[in-house]
C-alpha cells in the first residue's frame, strides 16, 4: 500500500491522515453506498507514507503506546492503565440536562478554559449548514465548547480538526472516540509539535460508531424526509435522554434513547472496521468517560458519568473541591460490569495476541458465540434485529460467567 488511498474496509474515517499528509491531498468526504468518511487522495502522492504511519485503521501497537504513555502494561486488560475509577457529573445544572451522561467532558474543558491551561479543544458538533454531518472543530471559548456537547451518533473525521493544532501553537485538549485516539497517539509519535501541544486527551467509551445509514433508516420508520430535517441532536434532555429532530417547518420529535437505539439503529449499521475494535474504553485517553449502564442508575433520570482517570485523578479533585462537579469513588468491577458485553466480544471473541494468555480461554460456548456472531452469517433483513438482541444476551451472560464470576 503507498499511500491510504487503498485502505478500503479498515477505514473507519477518523481523519488522521488528511491533517497529517504533509502535500495535503488527502480529502475526507462520505462515501453515500457505505454511509462513512473516507479518505480521497487528491493530487500527486510522494509516497512518503506519513499517512500509513498515523493511521489506527491499519493497526495499532497497544504495548508499545501504553509503555510511551504509562510507563508500563495495564494490570487489568479490560480497563487498561488506570489510577481511579469514578462516577460523576457537572453541578451546573443546565449542562447535566442536556449532555449525553452527566456532562462530565464538557465540564472539564470548560475548567481546562477558564483556568488557562488550554487554549482550544478538539471537539465536534452539527453543522448547522448541513444537518446530518458532524463539524469537528478548535472550539475556543465556553460558548463554542458548549454547542459540542452531546454524543453524535454518526461517522466524525473528528481527526481533521488536528490540522488547526498543528497550524497554530497554544496548548489544547482533544476529545474523541477510542480509535480517534490512537489515531493522534499514533501521529504523536511523528510530530513533534502535536505530541507539545496536545495536554489532555479525553476519550470516550465506544461500542461502535453507526453509519449514516442508521440515521436515514430512522427517518424513514419516523416519516420524516430528508430535506425537511432542520438539525438532529442524538442525546440530552436528561439520562439517558432523547434523540430531538426539528423540521423546516417547525415540528419537533422527541424519542427515547431506548426506544431509537433499540430500533435497529443500533444494531443494523455496524461498520466493518467496528468489528475489529478491541478497545472500547478509550484505554490509550488520559481520562476516559462513558455511560453508567448498571441497574444500580436504573432510576437515574439526570445523567451520571463513569469515569476512568489513567493518569492521575489532580483535576477531577481540584474541580470537586471548587464545587464545580461531584464526583465519587466506584469499584472498577463496576466499569466493567456496566459495559460487559461489549468487553467480552472486543476482548475476548476478538482476542489479539496481546491479550493471549491474560484472559480466561476461549472454551467451546466462546467458540460457538463466535460462530454465530450475527456479522458473520447472512440473516433475513427482517429476522436480524431480534438475532442481535438474543445474541448479545447470550454473549453477556457468558461475559459474567468468565469475567465476573457472577453466575
Ligand atoms: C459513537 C459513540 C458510542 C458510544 N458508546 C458507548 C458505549 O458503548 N458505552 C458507554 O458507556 N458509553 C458510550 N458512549 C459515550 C457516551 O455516549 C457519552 O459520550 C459519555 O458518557 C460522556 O458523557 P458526557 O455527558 O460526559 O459528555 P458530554 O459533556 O455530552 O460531551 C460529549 C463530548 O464528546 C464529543 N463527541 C460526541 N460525539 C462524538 C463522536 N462521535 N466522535 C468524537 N467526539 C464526539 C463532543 O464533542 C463532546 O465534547 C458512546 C459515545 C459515542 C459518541
Ligand atoms: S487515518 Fe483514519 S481516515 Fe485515514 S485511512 Fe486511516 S482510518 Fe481512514
Ligand atoms: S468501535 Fe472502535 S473503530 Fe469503531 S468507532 Fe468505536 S473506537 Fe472507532
């Protein structure tokens, strides 16, 4: 391969390359038949294969980049390197409301801000101009970090954004999906001026990214045409909150994110490179956050967040003690626990040789889940949601038995 131009299905459209090619040829642009970014090369390639190098696509040394990163190999292999594991949420009230959990990421950059310790945060929002594609950006003041909250359910080349940071010095903090950031760790390794300016890299957990496939199958179920859709927010209004849609004309549809997430939009437009995924909590960040997916939260209506610092736990104290967030101790057992199922299929069903060795083996049920994992069979259309469903029941219940002990 010269250049990323021939990457085809190991693509998952992070955007490292197009900010990392040094004759800045490389275009992201969605490819409408698969519903994802991809890279377009545009010009006379050098072959200098920068883009190669940077991309996470490809593959990624995850001991390598957790010697250059902790020092050492993580002790739990689920969780990856850590110093502590929490539960919390913003105590502006406001912001709690309308995040995807408890607004914990944004209301570290907008302490990160106003303390000077950055200048400017990678984040992403909708473009207004155009209501189905994500915008990922150099947000610079609270305002622009504010418009950024909420997760996108939707492909973002979130990396893209890393050209202004390589442009423009200052110190800036960067948020992104697990494969976002081993896209930068990667390019860190080749360029000096990243590896200096980025301070703080906030990860966020990750199951999979839905293409825009899922969003327009949803529209579809709703009624709602296309051009009609004025914007699309995927979470807020409280947890777990609600996709909100506002039409040209003025009409609003508010629904659960239980009930679109379970409607086949969640299960139907996994794209291939999700499938080899072995990290889902963002091990590579230095503070990772996802959703508290556990029947202790059952009743939780204003948004929590989990949270894993990697590195040292200095900024989520100092931000308890100013009375800007609450934050508590929770047992990494419960991490675990919450996100299980996606832990046993990255981990164990997609082992690696990294984690050969370390994990309970593959027995004869694994084999067997692995077999008919719904990827890999040919379902009716019309059969495959509820295949998904009675899968990823079996696939958990079989995590806690290996992982847990539950059983
Ligand atoms: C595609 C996707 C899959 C996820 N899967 C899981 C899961 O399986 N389990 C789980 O527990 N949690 C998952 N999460 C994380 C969860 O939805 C919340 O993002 C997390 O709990 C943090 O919430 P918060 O309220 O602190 O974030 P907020 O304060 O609302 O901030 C969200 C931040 O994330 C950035 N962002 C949003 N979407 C994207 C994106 N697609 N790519 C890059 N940056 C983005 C925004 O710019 C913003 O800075 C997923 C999130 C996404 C986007
Ligand atoms: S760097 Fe990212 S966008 Fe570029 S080819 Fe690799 S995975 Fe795709
Ligand atoms: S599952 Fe992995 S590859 Fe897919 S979007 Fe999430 S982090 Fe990226």
């Amino acid at each position: 391969m010269k250049n990323v131009g021939e990457i085809e299905d190991l693509c998952i459209g992070c955007g490292t390359c197009a900010a990392l090619c040094p004759q800045n040829i490389i275009r992201m642009e969605i490819d409408q038949k698969k519903g994802l970014y991809v890279p377009i090369i545009n010009g006379e390639c050098d072959e200098c294969m920068k883009c190669i190098r940077v991309c996470p696509g490809i593959g990624v040394d995850f001991r390598e980049l957790n010697d250059d990163i902790f020092g050492k190999q993580p002790k739990n292999l689920l969780i990856g390197n850590y110093k502590g594991c929490y539960i919390g949420y913003s105590l502006n009230e406001k912001l709690r409301y309308n995040s995807s959990s408890g607004g914990m990421i944004t209301q570290i950059l907008l302490y990160l801000l106003e303390k000077n310790f950055i200048d400017g945060a990678l984040v992403t929002r909708m473009n207004p101009k155009k209501p189905f594609e994500p915008e990922p950006f150099i947000a610079r003041t609270t305002q622009e970090i504010k418009e950024s909250k909420g997760s996108k359910y939707c492909p973002v080349p979130a990396n893209v954004a890393l050209k202004e940071i390589l442009k423009t010095p200052g110190k800036y903090a960067i948020v992104g999906l697990p494969c976002h950031i081993h896209g930068i760790r990667k390019a860190e390794k080749i360029n000096r001026k990243l590896k200096k300016r980025i301070k703080y890299h906030l990860g966020i957990f990750c199951n999979h990214t839905p293409s825009f496939k899922a969003t327009e199958f949803l529209l579809k179920k709703l009624n709602v045409k296309k051009e009609e859709v004025k914007n699309i927010i995927y979470r807020g209004e409280g947890w777990p909150g609600k996709l909100k849609i506002e039409t040209k004309s003025g009409g609003r549809i508010r629904i659960l994110l239980s009930d679109y997430w379970g409607s086949g939009f969640g299960q139907l437009f996994v794209p291939k490179r999700c499938e080899l995924c072995v990290d889902h909590m963002a091990e590579l960040s230095d503070i990772s956050f996802g959703d508290p997916w556990l029947a202790e939260f059952a009743s939780e209506r204003k948004g929590k967040t989990l949270i894993i610092a990697r590195k040292n736990s200095k900024i989520l104290k100092n931000m308890k003690n100013k009375e800007i967030c609450e934050i508590e101790p929770i047992e990494p057992e419960k991490v675990i626990l919450s996100q299980i199922y996606n832990l046993y299929v990255k981990k164990k069903l997609h082992r690696n040789s990294l984690y050969d060795g370390n994990f309970p083996r593959m027995d004869f049920i694994d084999s067997i889940i692995a077999f008919f994992e719904p990827s890999k069979l040919k379902i009716p259309w019309i059969l495959k949601k509820r295949y998904i469903f009675l899968y990823s029941l079996i696939a958990s219940l079989k995590a806690r038995i290996d992982f847990l002990g539950k059983l």
